[in-house]
C-alpha cells in the first residue's frame, strides 16, 4: 500500500478521467505516459469506467490505474477486479473505507469539512482527497485545518496548470487529481498528441527547473577566494565564503578543492527534487545514490545525476 501512496506522490498530478468508450482507454493511457503522467483514475461515472480500468491494466502495466466515483462496495469490488490499484470517492464512506482497509487497498475518500477529515484520521488514514477543492476554499482552507489534522491531501476540482504550484507548494500535499488534460472533447476526437503535449506542459510547471548556480573547480582554497573576489569584483557582488567552497554572490560557487565533474558542477533548483528524480528517471535518466541528501523529514534535498555535461557534474537542488 505504501508503495502505491509513494508513487502518487512522486508523479504529482493524477489524470481523473470520465470515458465514454473502453476502446480509447489504452490509447488515452498511452498518451498520459508519454506526457510523463503514468496514472489514471478511471472514473464510475460512465458505463465503460469498468472495462476501461480492466483495459488499461492489462495492456498499460506501467500506468499506476485507480478507480474514482465508487460509491459502494460492489462498485468496489468490480473495480479491483479490474485491475484498480487504489480506490476514490466523492465523499466519506465509512463501509467503503472499512472495507479497503481490510483488503490493503489504498482509497482516497473525498472529505471538504473538518469532521469528515476527523472521522478519516480516526480511521487510520494518512490521505484524504479533497473535493471540489476549488469550490470548497482551496489552498487556503487546506492551511487552515492542516495544523490540527496529521493528514495529507489530494485536492481534485478547480486545478489546473495555472494554480497547481499553489496547491504542491504546500507540503501536505501528496498530489493533485485533474480532468484539464483528458477533457470530454480531447478523449472523444482521439488527439492524443494534444493530451501528452498537456501533460508535458503540466509536469513542466509541477518540477519548475532552473539554473540555481554554477560550481567551479579550483585546485585550492586561496585559488578558491581568489576567482570568487576577482569574480564579485567585476560584477558588484558579496563574497560569502562557506566550509568547502566561496560564493560570488549567488550563481557562481568556488570549489576549495576539485569536486565532482572536470571543471565543475551545475544546480539545477526543482519545486521537489523527488518528484524530478522520477520524472528524470521516466526518461532514463541515473543518479548517483551516493550524493543524495535527505532532509529532517526524509525528503531529498540535493542529489547529482550520473551523467556530465561538457565536464560538468550536474546536481538537483531543491528550492
């Protein structure tokens, strides 16, 4: 179970799909992954919700396929046997959850108020979804109650790419569900190519990579203050000395000693260096295990990928 609530996570933004026809689940599924958002929640509000989850798991195994708008347990069940890897309601269902719970099933029941939310952590739930997030206070009322709930959210309705950093830019949130990259219109004429450029757009917000600052190697700590100084000199900028290298001023850090990479190394800043390090990872991309640091809650804040760059070590940071 766990596996699969680190996995949403990781992706970030969960595709929450109305279909009408259970042959374009595979290709619509394909078209997700290939945008870089391996997951659907195949919703029970039409007929082919059912057929289109069972499609999907037997020909898309790589996608992370979940079923939404189940409002009992036989919906429940036809859902799992399909293929469901977890379950999500509109609302909170205490026979619904009961009963994911005793089949080690991950659900995601939808709680807008405080004592739903209670009943979900008295339940021994970590994740809530929250929904309609836009229309029951967003972000904003998620800040509110957070302090007293030890709970996570999944805020689904109302998001889209343009207020998505606003809900992951919170810490208590594990991922958002969307429906702006499968719309009725999109599935309906088969443009798929639309739906994965959607998707890629959308994920490009979620990591937000820039360049942070470029690390030079120098073969001692006085070659290190000398570059710095002539650097911050040229350029207006503070000299900041630090234990194993020297900033001029914020992009330009001065190794005390050769580091990793033949001339030096470069930041990459990223919203969540653990949502970029599987994203990257979608595409091939190796990280040195070795580098990686973690901060107090265990979440990764550096790590540099196995690949160089014209001599240079590339590392992630997070902002």
């Amino acid at each position: 179970m766990m596996d699969i609530m680190q996995t949403v996570s990781n992706i970030g933004i969960i595709p929450v799909i109305a279909i009408e026809d259970a042959a374009k689940a595979v290709p619509l599924a394909r078209a997700l992954t290939a945008g870089g958002l391996p997951a659907a929640e195949v919703t029970f509000r039409t007929a082919a919700g059912e057929e289109a989850i069972r499609q999907i798991a037997r020909n898309c195994p790589e996608v992370l396929v979940g079923a939404g708008t189940v409002l009992n347990l036989e919906q429940c069940d036809r859902a799992l046997a399909a293929g469901a890897k977890f379950i999500v309601s509109p609302g909170y269902n205490e026979a619904l959850v009961n009963h994911c719970i005793e089949k080690n099933v991950p659900v995601f029941p939808g709680c807008v108020n405080a004592s739903d939310m209670t009943r979900a952590v008295n339940a021994g739930l970590k994740v809530i979804k929250f929904f309609p997030a836009e229309q029951s206070g967003g972000v904003a009322f998620l800040k509110a109650l957070a302090p007293v709930l030890p709970l996570s959210f999944m805020p689904t309705g109302g998001v889209n790419t343009k207020n998505l950093m606003d809900y992951l830019s919170f810490d208590r949130i594990t991922a958002c569900g969307g429906t702006w990259m499968v719309k009725k219109d999109l599935i309906e004429g088969e443009r798929w190519d639309e739906i994965t450029a959607i998707c890629k757009d959308a994920v490009k917000t979620m990591l937000g990579f820039e360049l942070r600052h470029v690390g030079v190697n120098c073969a001692s700590e006085a070659e290190a203050e000398k570059t710095a100084r002539a650097f911050a000199a040229v350029f207006g900028m503070e000299c900041k000395p630090g234990n194993s290298s020297v900033f001029a001023g914020t992009a330009v850090e001065c190794m005390k000693e050769p580091f990793l990479g033949e001339h030096g190394h470069i930041a990459i800043g990223v919203n969540s260096v653990d949502r970029a390090v599987y994203h990257l990872g979608l595409q091939g991309v190796e990280f040195d295990e070795s580098t990686r640091k973690t901060n107090a809650e265990g979440k990764t804040s550096a790590i540099y990928l196995k690949e160089t760059f014209g001599g240079f070590a590339v590392h992630l940071v997070q902002k």
